[in-house]
C-alpha cells in the first residue's frame, strides 16, 4: 500500500472509531474536536494541548473555527497524515 493509500484507510479506521465509540460526527469538511482527535490518535487530551500551546509543531495541525477564532478542530485527514508520519 502506498502512502496516500495508507492515510485513506487510516480516515475510513478513524470514521469507523468515531461511529463505534458514538463520538461527535465531524463536520462536512472533515474535522473533529481536539477532545475527539486526542481519542482518535490513543492520546490523553491534555497531551494533545500542550503539544499545541507548548511545542507548536510537534503535534498535528490544528485549525481556529469562527470569526474570532473560538473553536479549535482538528481534520481528519491531517490527523491520518500526521499519525503515519510518526509511525514512518
């Protein structure tokens, strides 16, 4: 399987755990909160936000939703590609 292939079905896995574990539905562009990425990559959530707040970069990219930047989420898709990048 090759890269893009391998992060295709990383995203199916993730869709799958979300419907299993009855986490919140991403949203239409594909993105989830930071409480339900850090469940998705087996991580805790405080993990998860001190990568952001303290070590920008060491975690996956995270995205600021709203006019003044109120609501954090994280996509799908760049979870699944930053996971196989840590595993590669």
């Amino acid at each position: 399987m090759n890269a893009e292939e391998q992060i295709a079905a990383r995203i199916e896995a993730f869709r799958d755990q979300i419907e299993r574990d009855g986490l919140t539905e991403p949203t239409g562009d594909g993105r989830v909160s930071e409480e339900d990425a850090a469940r998705l990559l087996n991580i805790k959530h405080r993990r998860l936000k001190d990568w952001r707040l303290n070590y920008p970069g060491r975690g996956p990219k995270h995205h600021w939703l709203g006019t003044h930047g109120h609501r954090l989420s994280y996509r799908l898709d760049e979870l699944a590609r930053w996971l196989e990048e840590q595993q590669g």
